[in-house]
C-alpha cells in the first residue's frame, strides 16, 4: 500500500527546514517578548537573594546590552557573554558563568529591567518580588 501511495506522488520528501540560529534581534525579539514573565528570577538562597538573568543570558544572541534596576535605585548594567557566533550552540552559556547576582536577603522587592536589541530597539519590564520568587 505505502508503495503505491509513494508511486502516486501522494508523499513528497518535506523540504528541510531552516534552522534559525537566534542570534539577531529578528530572531530573538519575538521569543523575548512571548517570555517576558520568565526573562528574570528572584531566589532566597544561603542568606541571599539572588536575581538570576539565565533566561536573557539564554537568549543575548540578538542583544546589544541588558540594564536593572533593583527597588528604584541606580541603573546598573548586566555584563553578558559574547554572542559565540561561527559555533553549533551560539547562545551556550559558559560553564564557569554566574547567570545570578547577589544581593542581602530580602532586600529585592522590586526589578525593573531593559534589553535593547541589535536592530537599536528596546524593551522592558518591571517585576515585583512575588511574581519572580522562586519557591
């Protein structure tokens, strides 16, 4: 039966599908912008609290830079890998890499936070404590 349906043209070989390596804001914007609940997280962890960026660190491939803002005080700059361009996994983040920084426990109430796209565009988003605690 398969061969007959194979001799009728029934099944054409399915054209192979581009791979998109995100590593342009076309190619990333999109993702960011349908996980923007996710592109931080807060952690209470050994008598701190933690703001992991492992999801922008995930996706900074297509990113010019990522500022925060922790409880309206000054803009500081999260520091990311290179784009490994050339590579089978450009995004990789790197074994040795803290994707976290640390702060006093408890001091994290609020998030405010920017990534600006190679193509010079920007977003943001702001997050209370609650909404990014990890339990």
């Amino acid at each position: 039966m398969l061969r007959a349906v194979l001799a009728m043209g029934f099944l054409a070989a399915a054209p192979a599908a581009h791979a998109q390596a995100f590593t342009t804001a076309a190619e990333v914007k999109p993702i960011l912008a349908a996980t923007k609940a996710n592109w931080i997280a807060v952690r209470e962890w050994d008598g701190q609290d933690l703001i992991y960026f492992t999801h922008l660190e995930s996706w900074r491939c297509g990113l010019t830079s990522v500022v925060y803002v922790v409880n309206g005080g000054a803009v500081q700059p999260w520091p990311m890998d290179p784009c490994f361009e050339g590579t089978a996994q450009p995004n990789a983040i790197g074994a040795d890499r803290k994707p976290y920084t640390a702060l006093p426990l408890g001091s994290v109430q609020q998030v405010d936070v920017m990534v600006v796209f190679d193509d010079g565009t920007a977003d943001s988003a702001t997050y209370a404590r609650a909404a990014v605690l990890m339990p």
